[in-house]
C-alpha cells in the first residue's frame, strides 16, 4: 500500500476516533490531544498496518494504548515517596485505647437486621455468607441456581436499605 492510500484510508477514518477520545478522557482539549498523539502514532507505524484488516480496529487500539500509557504515566508523576527519616517515631510513646462499642452497636444492628430478612431470604444468604458457593446452596436448598442468585440480591438490597437508616 502506498502512503498516499494509507494517508487517505486514514482521513476517512479519523473521525470516528474523535467521539471515542472523548469518552475516555472526558476532557474536549486532553481528547484533541489524544486524537493527534494516535493519529501521529498511526503515521508512524504505518508499516505495521496489515492491508485489508479493519483500519478503525487497528486505530482504536493504538487510541487505547496512548491513552492507558499516558494514564499510567500520570499516575507516577503522581506518586510522593516520603524518604524523610523517622527515627522520632522509635522512642515515642504511643498509647491508645480502644472503644468497641460503637463498632458493638452496628455489628448487633446488623445482626438484628439480618434476623428480621424473612426466612426465603435469610437462608439463601446465611448459608452464602458462610461461604457455600451459589450452586452448592441450591442443591442444600433444592431450589434452582437462578432462584438463589436471586434471593441472596435481594436480601443484600433489603439489608443495605436497613441499615442505611441509622
């Protein structure tokens, strides 16, 4: 293919790219700029395109390696590393004291909450909460593998609404 076709195969099919940018950084002005790195990074590597294959494919690939590099890259320069000494820390004392209550109070609120699920769905979930796999609590309960998935959803949608309450 000639860099003359490929530079025309590419403009047809730049703008699809343009509405993709977008969703990923959700940032008009970093998705121009993602726009121009790809389509620079597809000129450049044009001699790794494969005749006949699916341009957009091969151009949504390079737009998705661009952007998680330049994400990953973000995300160091990012990154502090505190190499400051505290030897401080050694010889300083540190008492605390721990208040269980609170923690009590919610873990005997969630206990109670659990005790009120009606039975249809307390059993699904008891026995999924003590680390029953969902077809192996269906064979217990004789009940379809739907039905259980089913019933332990609810049963965390009640809970959750219980306990968001206080």
């Amino acid at each position: 293919m000639s860099t003359i076709e490929f530079n025309q195969m590419l403009l047809a099919n730049a703008e699809f790219l343009r509405p993709f940018a977008i969703t990923l950084t959700r940032d008009h002005e970093t998705a121009k700029d993602l726009f121009q790195e790809t389509l620079f990074r597809a000129l450049c590597n044009k001699e790794k395109y494969n005749v006949g294959t699916n341009i957009k494919a091969w151009l949504y690939t390079i737009m998705r390696n661009v952007f998680i590099n330049n994400y990953r890259k973000k995300a160091r320069q990012n990154t502090v590393l505190d190499s400051t000494p505290n030897d401080f820390l050694l010889d300083y004392n540190q008492t605390t004291t721990h208040n269980n209550a609170e923690a009590n109070l919610q873990l005997k609120e969630i206990q109670s909450s659990i005790h009120e699920l009606p039975d249809i769905f307390k059993k699904p979930f008891m026995l999924y909460f003590d680390g029953f796999k969902y077809h192996e609590i269906a064979g217990m309960l004789k009940e379809p593998l739907g039905t259980i998935k089913s019933r332990i959803h609810f049963a965390r949608k009640l809970l959750k609404a219980q306990i968001q309450r206080y």
